[in-house]
C-alpha cells in the first residue's frame, strides 16, 4: 500500500462527483430544450435527463492473490463513473397550442428535467466533493507532519 493511497481515492472521487456536477448542470441547462435529437421516426424529441453511476475501481490481481494466500486484500482502489444513463420517465405534456413544436392538439412534450430535482443533486454533488477535499487535505497534512518527525 502506498502512502498516497489516501489521496488517489480521494482524487478518483473527485473526479467522478465533477463529473456528476458536469451531468446535472447539463439537465439544468437542457430543461427547456424540446429539439434535443431525432428519434428513430424523423421527428424532434425533447432532452432526455442524464444520470451518473458510480463504482468501485477495479481491483488488482494482487488482491486476489493476497486474499487466496490467507492474507487482507487491502484498501479500495477508488471510484469513477461506470456509465451516464438517461432517465425513462416520461416527457412532461403542457398545453401550449402557440409552441412552434405543439403537436396538433396544441399539446407541447417537454424534458424529463424538473430543476428543484436537479438542485438537490448538485447540492449533494458538491458537498460529497468537499468531504473529499476535506479528506484529501487531511491526508497531506498527516503526510507532512509525518515528514516532520525526522527533523
């Protein structure tokens, strides 16, 4: 295990939960964008949100060996992003007959996105990303005292 091992997890977190930042800025961006794409049947579809999973990193063979051998298999290797999805719910429906993309009942379909939704995420997001740096600095502060014993 190196001593850095605190702070690559961290930095892997990081990494991902920027990346769920990025994801659901882009729902809060799109969440009136009705020509997002054009579906198999040549008409416009409205945005679709996004969502991030999250997994462990894979873990080396070494592990293995060292668990088959009777021995720990070690810390986790980290996290990172295993897929961005979209979301199935349904698109919402409003009545807006003035909507240049109004089907001919005047009904509009607009993005699965609701924002409160999205808020909430980005709030989380972003207070998992300051756990992490929080972690990470008190790893490199452990690091340096450490360096400090030989003085």
């Amino acid at each position: 295990m190196s001593i850095f091992h605190s702070i690559n997890n961290s930095a892997s977190a990081l990494t991902a939960q920027r990346l769920r930042m990025d994801t659901i800025s882009s729902n809060i961006a799109n969440a009136e964008t009705t020509r997002a794409r054009i579906n198999e049947d040549g008409e416009y579809e409205p945005y679709r949100r996004k969502l991030t999973s999250f997994q462990a990193k894979e873990t080396p063979f070494s592990n293995y060996l060292q668990r088959a051998a009777g021995g720990s298999s070690g810390p986790g290797q980290g996290v990172r992003v295993s897929e961005i999805t979209e979301d199935d719910e349904p698109f919402k429906v409003v009545f807006n007959p003035n909507h240049p993309d109004a089907n001919q009942d005047g009904y509009v379909e607009l993005p699965n996105v609701d924002p409160l939704k999205e808020m909430v995420d980005m709030m989380s997001a972003t207070r998992s990303y300051e756990a992490n740096v929080t972690a990470m600095n008190a790893s490199k502060s452990m690091l340096q005292k450490a360096l400090e014993i030989g003085k």
